[in-house]
C-alpha cells in the first residue's frame, strides 16, 4: 500500500499537451525507480559480506557523486 499511495499524484496531468504530461510522467516513474533500485541494492550489500569499512567508503563515493549547490 505505501508505494502506490501516491499513483493518483503520478496520473496527474500537469502539462497541457498530452505527450508533454506522459514524457512528464515516465521520467518520475523512471526516477522513482532507480532511487527504489538504489535503496535496495544498499541494503543488500548491508546484508552481504561487505565489511562495515568498505560500506562506508562506497556511501561517501556516492555522496561525492551528488552536484555541489551553486
């Protein structure tokens, strides 16, 4: 339930013309599952044998990842 409770939110049409709503549309889809990928794949490498040392230097290569704000 917690992750469809907001598919009404996804079918809304903010752009006037069509095609503009659905390519809208499919790059929130496409982002809200690749940041569901990368959430799991977190927790899986938790889970495997990754060292406590090793896990924390691939959070911060992913954290240098991000743009610095202007």
């Amino acid at each position: 339930m917690g992750e469809g409770k907001y598919a009404v939110e996804w079918m809304r049409l903010s752009c006037h013309a069509f095609q503009h709503s659905a390519v809208r549309r499919e790059l929130f889809v496409l982002g809200y599952h690749l940041g569901n990928f990368l959430r799991r794949l977190a927790l899986q490498m938790a889970e495997v044998a990754v060292t406590r040392g090793l896990f924390a230097q691939i959070l911060t290569r992913i954290k240098l990842l991000s743009p610095v704000p202007t």
